[in-house]
C-alpha cells in the first residue's frame, strides 16, 4: 500500500443505549474514543417493531414551538 494514502484505522469503544460497550476497529475519530449512540438496534423501530417518536435532540418540541400543533 502507499503511505500516507489511507486514514489510520484504530480500536474506539462503542457504548449502546443500554449502557452496554463493545470495541471495534474504525477511522473514525482518534484512538481509544468513545461513540456514545442515540439509536442503535436495541430501540430502533426497524429491530422492535414498535412505532413511537425518538426524539432525543428536540427537534420535535423546536418544530411544534415554531408551528404549534396541527389543527383538525
């Protein structure tokens, strides 16, 4: 391979939803970070099946502030 061509590829920690953690291999970030997620497969509705919001950064609440709620 040539030098200085790909990005260097490192262990970080991932930490689920749940609190649980695994390590893996990426580019991402500097080694030995950590990748807190905010949707993973343990609330996902694709993996639950179970239809429900997930708004964990507030753009619901931002969107009826600005709009209000939809009149019937």
């Amino acid at each position: 391979m040539k030098t200085n061509l790909h990005p260097p590829y490192h262990m970080i920690t991932v930490q689920m939803t749940d609190g649980s953690t695994y390590e893996t291999r990426t580019t991402w970030s500097e080694p030995k970070a950590k990748l807190q997620l905010v949707i993973d497969s343990n609330n996902h509705p694709a993996y639950t099946g179970e239809r429900r919001v997930l708004d964990s950064m507030g753009r619901m609440e931002k969107f009826m502030n600005k709009y209000g709620a939809k009149k019937a």
